[in-house]
C-alpha cells in the first residue's frame, strides 16, 4: 500500500500540473478532464484495496463520483433534454468545488510519503 501511495502522489502531481498548464494555455476545462481522469482511476483502484480509507478519500469520492455518472448519464441520454439538465445543473455546481477537491486528492496521503 505505502508504495502505492507513493507512485499514485507522484503520477497524481505530474498530472496536477499537466492540468494547470493546460488550463492556462488552453483553457480551464481541460483541467478538469487532464486531472480528472487519473483521479478517478486511482480512485477506483483504492475502493478495492482492503486499507483503512481516510475521511479526505470518503469526502472527495461523495463529491466527484456524482460528476462522473452526471457526465456518463448526459452523454447516454443527450437527446433527452429533461435528463440532461438535470445532470448537467450537477456538472455546473461541479465546476466551482471539483477543482479544490483535486487538489486536496492529491495531498491527502502526503504525511505518508517521505521525500
């Protein structure tokens, strides 16, 4: 698990900043999916792994699994105007909190890690 922990803080870091100049360059929301996407899959990664999962974990999975499935459901029912604005008021919410919340995923486990 410890180096787990430690690869993912660094890939999730290069990513974070691969995320950072890709907004300023590009555009913010190109932050979202170059940060986004990892985090997720490191997510899924750790729910299945038996170690004891942090509050900070448990916080950030509340809050940006929600934007994943609205994404999911948006793109299966885009022809369904009801549906979509529903999910996609989510995504809009999405936009003002996801960004700290990858950030705080990236440190949570930092204390772990020596350097």
């Amino acid at each position: 698990m410890k180096t787990f922990t430690k690869y993912d803080f660094y890939i999730q870091l290069l990513f974070l900043a691969a995320g950072v100049l890709a907004a300023v360059s590009e555009g913010i929301l190109f932050f979202y999916f170059i940060v986004g996407i990892p985090q997720l899959i490191s997510f899924i990664i750790r729910v299945f792994q038996k170690n004891k999962k942090t509050v900070g974990y448990i916080i950030y999975g509340i809050f940006i699994i929600p934007v994943w499935i609205s994404l999911l459901m948006i793109f299966l029912f885009k022809h369904n105007h009801d549906v979509t604005d529903f999910f996609g008021s989510i995504l809009m919410l999405s936009l003002f909190y996801s960004l700290i919340m990858a950030i705080i995923y990236v440190f949570h486990d930092s204390e772990y890690i020596s350097f």
